[in-house]
C-alpha cells in the first residue's frame, strides 16, 4: 500500500471543536440586539402561551418610584425578582411578572413644585387638576424612561400592560379599601403628635424619614414644686431636652418608680444664670454629678426622694407669667420611657410634640382629670412652624410675631433662642449646651422635621373587629404564618409591629388618592354604600381627580348635600396606596392570583411596603397578601461604605452595562449574600468578567464540540465509568440548583455551577476526554458516550443559568438549536433517578486524589522545562494506601493522567518522590514516556508506524483515519 502520510493534514482528521459562538462576548453590543429581538417576537406572549395551565407561581412586584433613571439598588432588585420567576417558569409553572410604579406622592409633587419656583409660579394659584395632570406627565414620563432600563437589564415582564397606581382603576380600588376601613370603624380622626415637614407642609410616616447627625441646643430646666409634697417645698424637678422651642407645649414631668432619685442643695456657684448656693434640686442619683458639673456647681446630698413623694407632687410651669399664660399645674406623672442613662431621670413631658410624651399623658389622663388638672392637648405650633396663641409671649402675641422653629428652607428658625432667654429671665434655666446627635429628616427635602399635635386621619391598631381580633393581633397572626428569607426579617417586622402607634393615612398636599369620606365636626364619617359606589364609579371612570373637581361635594353626596357633611380634602399616605397595590393587581387580573407566593424588597421595606401591605389587607381580608417574604440589603462601594455622588464612589449600572454588559451585573448579583448589604465596585465588576469567561469558554467548548454530534445513544450500563460519573455529578447538580431556587439561595447555585465548569468539566472532563473525542474513530462508544454526556450537560447547564444570565444562555442555545425560538420558551431537564451512582462517585473520589498527585509531580516538570506537555511523560506511581489501590485497580490512569504511559506499583514511595501531605500513601516519580510520537494524537507509543499506509500514526489513529477514508470524510 502507498504510504499517503506526507500528503494528509492530519488537523483536518480530527474533530477539533468548531463553532460560531465567539470568545469575545461582545455583551454591550449583543444584549441591546436581544432586547429588539424578544420585544418583536414577544417572548411575554410567548411564555404565558406556553405555561397556559400549569399552577401559578406569583411574585409581586414591589412598586419602584417614578421619578428618575434606576440606580444600583433598583438593578439589584429586579434581577433577583426575574431570577425568581423565570426559573419557576422553567420549573414548570405559569410565572408570570407584572411590573408596577408607584406615582403619587410627594417626591413627584415636590419635583413639580421645585420647576414652578424656577419659574416663579405660584402653586396654589394653578387648579389643583392642572397640577395634578402635571404630576401625572411627570410619572408617565419616568415610567417610560424605567421600563426602557428595566428591560435592557434583561428583565421580562409585562412592559406593556403594568400596574400603577394613578391608573384609573388603580385610583378607584384603592379609594374602595379606604372606604372598608372607613365602613367598619376603623377609620378615625384623631390628634396626635405626627412627624411634620415644615419645608414641605406635611405628616410624614416612618418610611418617609431618614436619619443624619444634627446639632440640637440642650437645656437643663428648673420645675419649681408648688404643692402636693410639702417635704419638698422650695426644691425645684430639673429636665433636660434637645428640644427648648418645645417647652411652651410641656404638660407634665415624667419620672420613674424604678429609678433612685435624691435632694440634693447647691453648696457654691461658679455661674452667670441658674441655680446659686442654697437651692434645693431633685435629680436622679446616677445622673446628678453630670448635671452639677454642666452647670459648674458644686453640692451636697440631703436625702431620698421617693416615687411616692414624685407621684403627689405637682410643680410650676417654667413659663409660668411668660405673654400671661402657663399658669396651670404640671403634675408628675409615671412613664415607663423614663431611663437614669442620660439627662437628669426627668422627662419633660409635651404631649403635642412627641409619642411617648402622648402616650404618658394619655395613659394618666383619666387621674390628672379626676385630680382637677386640665388634660387638654394645646396646639402651640402650626405647620409652618410657628409658634401659635397655645403659646402665650411667642405666638402671635409677641412683639415682631411668632417666632419659628424651622423656616421654610429647613434652617433653624428663633424658637429655642426666643424659650432659652425667657427661661433666664425666669430663673428657671439650670445649664444650657449644644449636642450633636442623630435626629430625623425627611427623605425627600433632606431637612430636620418636628413632631407637632395636628388633627389626622388613623386607623386603629388595637380596636376590637367584632370577631375578637384588633389589626394589631390580626398582622402578629399573620407575620407567624409567613415564610421570611432570611428568618430574620420575622423578627424584625414582628417588632415593628408590636410598637408601632396607630396608623396615620393622610397627607396635606396634593398629588394622591383623596381621603374620599365626608365628616362632620366631630369627626364622625358618613357611613352611606349608595355615596361610597358614586365615589367608586367616579373614580373608575375619571380618577381620584373626580374628587377635587367642581361640584364634588354635591355630586357624591346627592339628596344628602343639605346635612352638613363636610368634603374630606387631605390625600392618602402613599404607602396605602402601594399596600393596596395586591387588590388591583392580584385580585384583579386573571393572570394572576393572591395571596402573591413571594414579596421581595429591601430590608428597609420591613417599615414600609411589606409593613403597608400586611396593615391593609389585615385591615379588609384577615391575612397577609403574602406567603413569604424575601429581603435584600443595600449595595455599598467596595470598601464598604454608602454609595454617594460627592463621594464619587457610587456605581452606574447603565454605565456597566454599556462597558462589560448586563449579564456581568446579572451574575455579581447571583454571587452575592444579597440578603446582606454587599459591596461592588470595578475590582469586583472585573472578578465578575474573569468568572463570566471561563464560563463563557467552557460553554463555546461544548458547542465546539457538539458541531460534531451525530445524536448518538448509549445506554447507561454500556457507558464508560468516567461518562456514567459525570451523570451522576449531573444528578446532584440538579437537586444543588432546585433546591437552591427554592430557597431563593443563588449563591449557592452560582458557586456550585461556575466550579463545576471551571474545575470538574473544563479542567478535568473536557481535559481527559479531549483525546477520544478529538481523536476516536467514528464509530467509538467511548467517543458517541462523550458526545452524548456533553450533550446532557450543555442542556442542563443553559438552562439551569438561563434565568441568571438571560443573554448569554440565549445566544448558546440559539448557536445549538437554531431551529427553537428561545431558551426561556425551555423547561429544566428531567434527570432520571438511575443516572445517580454514588459507589462509582465515591470511586472516582479516590481515582481523582491520585491523578492530582501525579498531575502536580508533571506540573513541576513543566515548569522546570524538563517536558513541555504532559503527554511526554509516563511516571511510576507507588500507591501504598489500599483503598486508593482497589480503586485505581482496573481504570486506564495514563488516560485520566493525559500520559503517554503509567507504571503503577503497589509498594511504597523511594525517598525523594513528589507527594502531597493531604494524599498519604501516593507518591510519584518522573520517568518520560518512550515510543514514538504519534503525528495525529501526539501521543508517544510503540506501536506507531503499525499501519503502512499511514506509518506515522499509533495503531489507534491509523483505525480512526481507515474509518474515515471508508466515510469519504478523507
């Protein structure tokens, strides 16, 4: 036969992978491109087409705000959200995504506002329908700007039908819940102190406030004993607040049972004001020494003061004479707020600007009143901050006006200076200082607010529903009965709820859902269904702006215009219209059902959406419209602090996505304990890419690969050991992945696919079988088993990361099956329980612990030049353990080693031979491997130039090139 060796480029002999799916990704250019594509196939329609009847999964969708372009925290939330329901959609479930926004409210009026100043326009001579249409501009312009960002994340949903809540019939169900609290008694008016913004004229909720260092002045401040404790007549009870502008609305001296309080005399004076030699002072005993070096005083102890003596004794207001008023008594009252770990163990008590102040006096009202004292709550600030005529000498009564606590751009206004000098003039002030401390502002104007008594709409927290429960033991009920990740977020939400006061619904300003009840001057609310269904309808049809319109009054309340009701005018708190978002939303449309499976947000939603959410629908249904709840934290830079412009430190995740791609974002979320705040920045983005290539490439190499398969079978017991262990790694991957999805725990399954790849596929499998499936003829089993194994793990693999990296396994499954529509249109495989093996798992285990050994006594060689690859080397391996012998015993380890050949011996290791400590009884010496070299394989044999027609092959390869040539393939 005629030697046609020098005429063959054996290269073209082998099945070298080959495939389109590039090494370079290209993500900033593809994904856009992706984007277009789903949107003109529309994919939505297409996965709710495919999922028609099988049981629904439902997260609902936590309204972002509409009033910007998304932020990092806005990223990181809906990727978990589409993580969470694509892979129940591929789990076999109809998962459907509904997104939503949240459009009332202050933030998009106080934007509308900030562009009439610029303009010199005045707001309230603009009708209030005409501002609200501009406030509604405003949020279908951002809506628009989001749902753009949002999908460019790669996040699916419905974008073309999604819920807001100043849609009509948003506006119309959320005005119908009011109106079940309002229908059940609920519903109350009420006045209580309330988180107030003078800057933008309104009762905040907690949710709304945020906290920032602020300096406050301090004062000490003498309430002299006036009656009821002749022990102690002449002595005086000092306080201490960082609020003075407070102290004309004080009613009371809190003090505690629990606390040793002493008499103490001043004994020399080193002071301009305040207290001189012989004074009589009542303080608590652990706070006394700090108090009388403040006031650089020196001292004496005379006695005890009991609770008992506190509890009888009513003081003089400090005020008192102050404009001619405050001549009432201030008794001292029990408080359980009351603490010795700061200030003087006395509190001073103004009902009308703080809620434990409130709640003291309200819990001792019914006593103050039966002793003759007045229990009545002043109003001494109005809601622009200045002082009113409860505020005799500094309200309207004072020379030059009211002073002012805060002025309408946040400042501190002449309150506290105007109280602290009328104070000196009365001799009653002890000490005076400044502190900086932690004090609430509002989220929106950035500015410090006052707690000021204001008449309110609440709902009650603890009032009896007729069935034995309060909507306080109603949410407690329900936070047991839910599943949160992580558990603490049950806690927290739990405490939440035990404390919080009754819930305050309405705002003064504009841009909302009405508070859509008549009252009359008592605050009694109408109670008529026939005026609630013309409301409803009202708004069904034209909107919450129906209520504001020309008329309202007498269209809503028909024949009973004439009695005196009067049109409610203040709106609702955004958070109720977000907690009611589940009526509209879940109940409301087919697609979806409630309770919702899943709530995921931030964990400070603990005190807002999933706080409104669970107050409302206890409130009307009994239960939470939730079954779990899931929180994140907040993304911080990479040295772990809060992200901020004048830092310069903040990440862009437009700008990421346009530098290295959404999937890079994607897949920093999917590795994060996201239930933590964590941290990003570009040494982490890179992390990611380095992580997100050798992904990629194992990925491009199965494709390669697959370019090649035939669609061949093998049975499973007619498999190799090594394909039968990569199934059975396949089978604990798939419980790995569902239960990691489950439990909403992506790290895990991030970690656990990302080092199977790189470490188990790519640096092992791929790096063992590469020979066979480069190299086997094509009628090998060993080659058609590994073909049909890459096959498995490319289908499970894309399909298990599709929901966490949308882009990337869509161009690999498109690359693979060009015929099929979308990978997301595909479900997990089914993994048959047979494939599971774990005697062979456990084989294998020791089979890989002896090919390390010898694959780091070949690295050392490597490195040192002695061999350039490995294939020029056959070792003796000495395996002395007997367990790892048994298991070696029939397996082919110059294969698994990629060696040309192995000597395997059974004694013990000379000295001097590579071992590695964690692998005892292995040890490992270099020998190089003889033959000739293989022109095809480049494996060194023996048997090369067997075959005359191709002299310059081993025996195997001449096999494979004699297939070919049979095949027309040569």
């Amino acid at each position: 036969m005629t030697d046609t060796s020098e005429k063959i480029d054996y290269s073209k002999t082998l099945y070298l992978p080959q495939t389109d799916f590039p090494m370079r990704a290209g993500l900033p250019q593809k994904e856009p491109e992706m984007v277009a594509r789903w949107q003109e196939m529309d994919i939505y329609r297409l996965m709710r087409e495919d999922a028609a009847g099988r049981p629904k999964f439902v997260l609902h969708d936590g309204p972002p705000y509409a009033n910007g372009n998304i932020h990092i925290g806005h990223a990181l939330n809906k990727v978990l959200k589409d993580v969470i329901t694509r892979s129940f959609q591929m789990r076999g479930y109809d998962s459907n995504y509904v997104p939503g926004w949240d459009c009332h409210g202050l933030p998009i009026e106080w934007k509308i506002e900030e562009q009439y100043r610029a303009k010199g326009k005045n707001k309230d001579e603009v009708p209030v329908n005409e501002f609200r249409q501009e406030c509604r501009e405003f949020a279908a312009h951002w809506i628009k700007v989001q749902t753009g960002e949002f999908q460019r994340l790669g996040i699916e949903g419905d974008f073309k039908n999604p819920y807001t809540t100043m849609n009509f019939h948003a506006e119309a169900r959320i005005a119908g819940e009011l109106l079940k609290f309002a229908m059940s008694g609920q519903l109350y008016r009420g006045s209580k102190p309330v988180m107030w913004s003078v800057v933008e004229r309104t009762a905040l909720a907690e949710a709304e406030v945020e906290y920032h260092d602020h300096e406050s002045d301090t004062v000490w401040v003498k309430f002299p004993v006036a009656s009821n404790a002749p022990q102690l007549d002449g002595a005086f009870v000092v306080i201490w607040t960082t609020t003075p502008w407070t102290l004309p609305g004080n009613r009371a001296i809190s003090f505690s049972p629990r606390i040793s309080y002493g008499l103490y005399e001043v004994t020399a004076a080193e002071n301009d004001f305040g207290p001189q030699a012989g004074e009589k002072l009542i303080f608590a005993d652990a706070l006394a020494e700090e108090s009388f070096a403040k006031a650089k005083l020196q001292y004496k102890r005379l006695r005890d003061v009991s609770g008992d003596e506190l509890g009888a004794a009513v003081c003089a207001h400090p005020l008192k004479g102050v404009g001619g008023g405050y001549q009432f008594a201030v008794p001292l009252i029990a408080g359980d707020h009351v603490t010795d770990d700061a200030g003087t163990g006395f509190v001073h008590t103004a009902p009308g600007h703080g809620r434990e102040d409130f709640e003291a006096w309200m819990d001792a009202r019914a006593e103050l009143e039966a002793r003759g004292i007045d229990s009545a709550i002043p109003f001494t600030v109005d809601d622009a901050g200045y002082y009113t005529k409860d505020a005799p000498g500094f309200g309207p009564d004072r020379e030059g006006g009211p002073a002012r606590v805060i002025d309408d751009k946040g400042k501190k206004g002449d309150a506290n200076d105007a109280v602290i000098k009328a104070l000196i003039a009365a001799d009653t002030l002890f000490a005076r200082g400044r502190l900086k401390h932690s004090y609430p502002h509002s989220w929106r104007s950035k500015k410090p607010i006052i707690f000021r008594n204001t008449p309110q709409w609440f709902v009650y927290m603890d009032k009896e529903l007729g069935d034995g429960s309060t909507l306080r033991t109603r949410a407690l009920k329900a936070i047991d009965e839910t599943r949160f990740v992580p558990t603490a977020g049950q806690t927290r939400l739990r405490a939440m709820i035990e404390d919080r006061p009754d819930w305050v619904l309405s705002r003064q300003r504009a841009w909302g859902v009405p508070i859509c009840v008549f009252a009359d001057e008592d605050g009694n609310v109408l109670k008529d269904d026939a005026v609630n269904q013309r409301i409803i309808d009202a708004f069904e049809a034209e909107g919450a702006d129906a209520w504001f319109a020309e008329g309202a009054r007498e269209r809503f309340l028909g024949n009973r215009a004439g009695e005196g009701w009067k049109q409610v005018m203040d709106i609702l708190d955004v958070w109720f219209d977000s907690g009611s978002t589940h009526t509209f939303t879940l109940e409301d449309r087919p697609d979806l059902k409630w309770p919702a499976d899943v709530y995921l947000e931030g964990s400070d939603q603990h005190r807002g959406w999933f706080h409104s959410s669970l107050l409302e629908s206890c409130g009307t249904r009994g239960r939470a419209p939730y079954n779990a709840v899931i929180t994140h934290g907040f993304t911080m830079d990479e040295e772990g602090r809060k992200m901020s412009k004048s830092l310069g430190n903040t990440v862009v995740p437009q700008d990421v996505m346009a530098k290295s791609g959404a999937d890079i974002l994607r897949l920093w979320v999917m590795t994060t304990d996201y239930w933590e705040d964590q941290r990003l920045g570009q040494n982490i983005i890179q992390t990611n890419i380095d992580a997100y290539r050798k992904l990629r490439n194992t990925t491009r190499w199965m494709l390669g690969t697959l370019a090649h398969d035939e669609g061949d079978t093998v049975p499973l017991a007619d498999m190799p050991e090594l394909e039968r262990l990569m199934l059975h790694r396949l089978a604990e991957l798939d419980e790995v992945v569902r239960r990691g999805y489950d439990n909403f725990d992506f790290k895990r399954i991030t970690r656990s696919l990302l080092d199977f790849m790189v470490v188990e596929l790519s640096a092992f499998y791929f790096d063992v079988r590469k020979d066979a499936l480069y190299c086997d003829a094509p009628s090998s089993l060993r080659r058609k088993a590994s073909l049909q194994v890459v096959r498995q793990l490319f289908d499970c693999l894309v399909t298990w990361l599709a929901p966490m990296l949308p882009f990337t396994t869509e161009e690999a499954w498109l690359e693979r099956y060009p015929q099929q529509k979308s990978v997301h249109l595909a479900q997990f495989p089914e993994i048959p329980a047979e494939w599971r093996d774990q005697a062979l798992a456990e084989k294998w285990r020791k089979i890989r612990l002896v090919r390390r050994v010898v694959t780091g006594a070949l690295e050392i060689e490597r490195k040192e030049k002695t061999i350039g690859s490995s294939l020029e080397a056959a070792p003796v391996v000495y395996v002395s353990d007997e367990a790892l012998k048994a298991a070696i015993a029939d397996a082919d380890m110059a294969e698994i080693c990629i060696t040309s050949g192995i000597d395997i011996r059974g004694d013990a290791a000379p000295e001097g031979a590579f071992a590695l400590d964690d692998v005892p009884g292995v040890g490992v010496v270099f020998a190089r491997a003889s033959g000739t070299k293989c022109a095809r394989s480049w494996r060194y044999t023996g048997d090369v130039g067997s075959d005359t027609e191709f002299p310059d092959v081993s025996a195997r390869d001449a096999a494979a090139l004699h297939e070919l040539q049979a095949l027309g393939r040569l």
